[in-house]
C-alpha cells in the first residue's frame, strides 16, 4: 500500500512539474491594428476602426512537437467577428531538416500570405494579393511539410494540401450562386479537388548583413461546382540591415491566375506589386509601393476578347516606430482603373495605421 502510494505521489509531481514547466515556457502575445482612412471619392467610407485584435498563444508541448493557437476578431462590415484564426501542431525536430504543420494555418505561399497585417512594411493589400488571395492571408485547415534540400546553397522545398472548401476571404462567383439554393448543405460545395500548393524557395547570403531570397509558388484547387483555379507566383526580398534596423528593404510579387470551368469562358488576370523602403534613421522610414493589374477574358477558342482592364496604382509610406512594440504609419494611395470604352477611373485614400504589440511574437524567417 506504501509503495502505491509513493507511486502515485511521484506521479502527481512529475505530472505537476511538467504542467509548471509547459506553462514557463508558453509564450503569450497580443497585437491591435487600427486605421484610419480617409477616402476623397467616398466618404461614406471614412471611419476609423480596429482592423483586428489577437490573442495568441504558442511554445513547446513536448521536446518533440510546438502548439500555436491564435483568437482574433476581424472588422467586417463595422462588426468586430471573433474567430480562431490559426490552431496548429508543428514540429522541426521530429524528421532532420524539415518541419511540418497541421491543423489551421496561413498557407505557405507567397510572401505576404505568411505574415498577419500587423507584420506588413505597408498598411493595405496591393490589389494582387486581394484579389488572388486574400485581404490578410488564405486560411485553411491541412497539412504542410517543408524540407531542406540536401545541397551546398539553401534550398527549402513546402508542399501543404487543405480542405479547400472556401478560398480565400469570400467565395468566387460560381460558389455564391450555388450558396444562395436553400437545398445546399456542407457536402454539395466539397471541392472535387482540395486546395494544394507547392513552394521553392532560395536564399542567397552576400554578406554585409545583406541578403535576397526568392520563391516560386503554385497553388491549385478544383471547386465542388467543377471550377478550376490554378495560381502562378514569384516573389522576391531583399534585406540590407544594420543591427536591428532595416536599412534598405526591396519587396515583390507576381501572380498569374488562370480560371476556368466547364462550359464557361477562360478567365486570365496577372498582378504584381514592388516595395522599396529606406531607414532614414532608427525610427523613421519612407517608402513607396508600385501596383499592376491586368484582367483579361477569352473564349475557349482563344479568338474573342470580351474584357482588357488595367489597374495600377502608386502608395508611398511613411512610418514612425516608437519601439519594436508600437509604430504608427501614413500611407497615400493613388489608384487608377483603365476601363475599355471607358474613361479612368480615381481614387484616392489617406490611410493612417497603428499597431501595438503586448509581447514577443514569433520570429518569422527572413
């Protein structure tokens, strides 16, 4: 009986111990982004509000696996609507060289789909990301796996598969239709096939405290109503820093998306977006976004041209940060829409953000 009890007293500690120890190493952070706009087209627009809230929390489980779990509230349409944005169960120890996900994520494509708003060098998504993507980052719930490849220069290759039963921050036109039948239930708008994506990336160290990286992206995804979304993208980032600060940061993407369904006309748009900032000293930076969107529409024949928009747009930034907790940023934003037979159209905002952040967050590569 001694013994039995002895055993389960040690239990009891060791058990309580290891609860003590998973809580010190939990890492806990909050983050609020809040803007501003000031729209000189529409000012029924003009309100300031909190573009999100988070609360996330993540660390180790185990020697092996690490957990993240991250609640946050988004604005839509003036209301703050509360989620779990990310949950997920990683590890980079389990296999040597590579790391996997799984749970709920932001897809590892592209460049700005990796990080949350708050982490951007620019307040709004270029219209590439927001129209290909999404407003922050596509969200799905799967698998990803990354390896690095076994050669002298850094090449590390990410594969993931996902539901794929939305895309994105809202549906595309085939699937709102097919959501307004009252007969529709989860298992009709089950894709034929699921969200899937691949990723190179290279990173090449010239030293100095300088260094470039690049990726190439492709993402597929067949919807449950037979539509067909193949995505193209290369990104590019080049960093020249001092200490802590940025000196020079150079940021691109370019994204080609091909539609189609059956029966129904190809659609083709392609986008791209270029970045440049300079540190003009620890705490104030200025920079200037260049944007490009083209969408174009063919019959199957390839002979008919119904559609040839072209979107560009200019948006230097101006951004003052306090400390590596708090900044404040101002941006511009001169968007010009070509519409065929069409005079331009402009639209110009004033955006004004502010980020706080309670805690350390995750360190993100590169």
């Amino acid at each position: 009986m001694i013994r039995v009890l002895f055993v389960l007293l040690m239990a009891t500690y060791s058990t309580a111990t290891y609860a003590q120890s998973l809580v010190q190493n939990m890492q806990v952070t909050a983050a609020l982004d809040a803007l501003a706009p000031l729209n000189f087209e529409h000012s029924q627009d003009n309100k300031a509000h909190l573009r999100s809230a988070e609360l996330m929390l993540y660390g180790p489980l185990d020697p092996t696996f690490d957990m993240l779990l991250n609640f946050a509230a988004h604005s839509e349409e003036g209301e703050m609507k509360p989620e779990v944005h990310e949950a997920y169960l990683s590890s980079s120890k389990l296999i040597p060289s590579s790391r996997f996900k799984l749970g709920k994520f932001f897809l590892g494509v592209g460049r700005l789909n990796q990080f949350h708003t708050h982490d951007w060098p620019f307040i709004s998504a270029p219209r590439v990301q927001a129209e290909f993507l999404a407003e922050e980052a596509v969200i799905d719930t799967g698998g990803e796996f990354s390896f690095l490849l076994p050669l002298d220069s850094y090449w590390d290759v990410t594969v993931g598969i996902t539901n794929g039963y939305t895309f994105g921050s809202h549906l595309h036109e085939h699937e709102e239709e097919e959501s307004e039948h009252e007969h529709e239930n989860e298992e009709s708008r089950r894709p034929h096939v699921p969200t899937h994506y691949l990723r190179v990336v290279n990173f090449q160290d010239f030293g100095n405290s300088r260094g470039l990286q690049w990726g190439l992206n492709y993402l597929g995804r067949t919807s449950g109503l037979g539509q067909q979304t193949q995505l193209y993208g290369l990104d590019v980032v080049y960093k020249r820093t001092s200490g802590k600060t940025v000196d020079f940061l150079f940021q691109s993407e370019l994204w080609y998306r091909h539609l189609s369904a059956p029966a129904e006309d190809l659609d083709q748009e392609a986008g791209a977006y270029a970045f440049a900032q300079w540190a003009l000293s620890e705490q104030f930076y200025a920079g200037v976004r260049l944007d490009l969107f083209k969408s174009f529409s063919l019959n199957f024949e390839g002979t008919t041209e119904r559609q040839d928009n072209l979107n560009y747009a200019i948006v230097p930034t101006v951004t003052f940060k306090n400390s590596e907790f708090t900044y404040f940023r101002a941006a511009y934003v001169l968007d010009t829409q070509k519409l065929q037979r069409q005079s331009d159209q402009v639209e110009q905002t004033l955006q004004l953000q502010f980020v706080a952040l309670l805690g350390a967050h995750p360190a993100h590569s590169f």
